[in-house]
C-alpha cells in the first residue's frame, strides 16, 4: 500500500552510506521530491534524463531532489559500484544507498522502482508515482505546486 497523501516526509536515516552528501539531508521545509531507483532497473535508468531534467528545471523554484538507491538483488549491493554508476547517470542530488530498505519500508515503496514522491512546502506529501511514466507524473505535480501549468 502506498505512503497516503498528506503524510509527513519520513526519515532518511539509516542509510548505509550517502553519496554527495556527508550525511542524511536534514529537511526542515520544501518541496522536496525523493525518488527511489536500484542500478539494475532498466525503468530506472531510461528515466534518469527526464528526472534530471526536471530537477533542474525546478530546483531554481526551490525544488530540492534526494535520490535513494534501494536495492533489488545481491548485484546491487556494491557501494563502490553505486558510487560509479551514480555519476555516470549524473545523480548530483545527496543519494543514500539503502541497502536493508529502511528507508524504502518507511516509504511503503513496496518493492517498486522507480517510485517517486512529491512533498509541498509544509513537507507532507503531495504525490507519488511510479514505474515508467513515473516522472512525467510527477511533474504535473510539480507544475501545479509552483503554479506553472503543465508542459508537454
């Protein structure tokens, strides 16, 4: 069942490492769009331009983007991997390596990826969604949140 509309954004600790960032980010207003990705997720990976795209679109806006890399078999479990293929998608954004899903499990992802959830500006949250489309969906939310109209 997914994380319900208007809940508070959950915790971010208990990663096992964070990747641009020397800890959890400590989020005390937003909007913020955390989203959920495993380095073998062909979905993941075909829609890393487009959410890139997005970040940087919005982050202008105040949008701020955590990526949280939660694992989806052994394969995944290589931080020194998650670091390489981290840049080489061009993750910018403080990435946890969310190696026994705890952060996942607070979400409610479900064993879902990609997912990806939209927090307003009082950190509750606004939108999720997920698998292929996933970020175009998200960025209607975005649009509304800032006020700007859906663009195609």
């Amino acid at each position: 069942m997914p994380l319900p509309i208007s809940t508070p954004l959950p915790s971010l600790s208990d990663a096992v490492l964070w990747l641009n960032a020397e800890t959890a980010p400590i989020c005390t207003e937003g909007p913020v769009l955390v989203h959920f990705w495993a380095m073998s997720c062909p979905a993941c990976k075909a829609n890393m331009p487009a959410l890139q795209e997005l970040r940087d679109s919005y982050q202008p806006y105040g949008l701020q983007t955590l990526a949280v890399h939660m694992p989806r078999g052994d394969f995944d479990l290589d931080l020194e991997r998650l670091q390489q293929t981290g840049t080489e998608l061009g993750i910018t954004e403080p990435c946890a390596a969310d190696n026994t899903h705890a952060i996942g499990d607070r979400f409610q992802t479900g064993g879902v990826w990609p997912v990806y959830f939209l927090f307003g500006p009082d950190l509750r949250l606004k939108r999720h969604a997920a698998g292929g489309f996933g970020v175009r969906m998200i960025k209607v939310g975005v649009e509304q949140m800032f006020g700007i109209g859906t663009k195609s």
